[in-house]
C-alpha cells in the first residue's frame, strides 16, 4: 500500500514540475509580446524609446524573478524523490 502511494505522489510532483516549468515560459512569451506591443511607433504614438526601454526593465526584472522562482520550484519537485529519507 505505501509503494501505490509513493508513485502516485511521484507522479503529482513531476506534474507539478511540469506545471511549474510552462508557467515560466508563459511568463517568459507574455513578456516578449508585452515588449513588441509597446515599441515604439511613429503611427502610434504613446511612450519614446528611452521610456519604453525603462519599462521593459522594470518589467522584465519582474518576470525574471517570477521565472526564476518557477524554475526552483520545478527543480525542487522534480528533485523530491532524491530528497527524502
């Protein structure tokens, strides 16, 4: 009974992994189409390019830390099994 239940938390956790590893590259694709939609346009107006580049700093600080936890997360379920007693 104890083995069924290892593989299935098993399973769980290298779902969650999974998980974990597409949300950061979702994080990672919205923040590309956030950059190409708010580049700067002569047509459209809006922002320059000095206040579009800080924006996409901020910006990208911010989905480079949510990536990064994602991936540890990611690291740390897929890595479970290895560190338990």
């Amino acid at each position: 009974m104890a083995q069924s239940s290892e593989s299935e938390v098993r399973r769980y956790e290298r779902a969650g992994a999974l998980g974990a590893v597409g949300v950061a590259g979702g994080v990672f694709l919205v923040y590309l189409v956030f950059c190409f939609l708010t580049r700067p346009q002569p047509e459209t107006g809006g922002m320059d390019w000095t206040n579009s580049i800080l924006t996409w700093i901020g910006t990208g600080l911010l989905a480079l830390a949510v990536i990064a936890i994602h991936l540890a997360f990611a690291r740390q379920l897929w890595r479970g099994e290895q560190l338990r007693p």
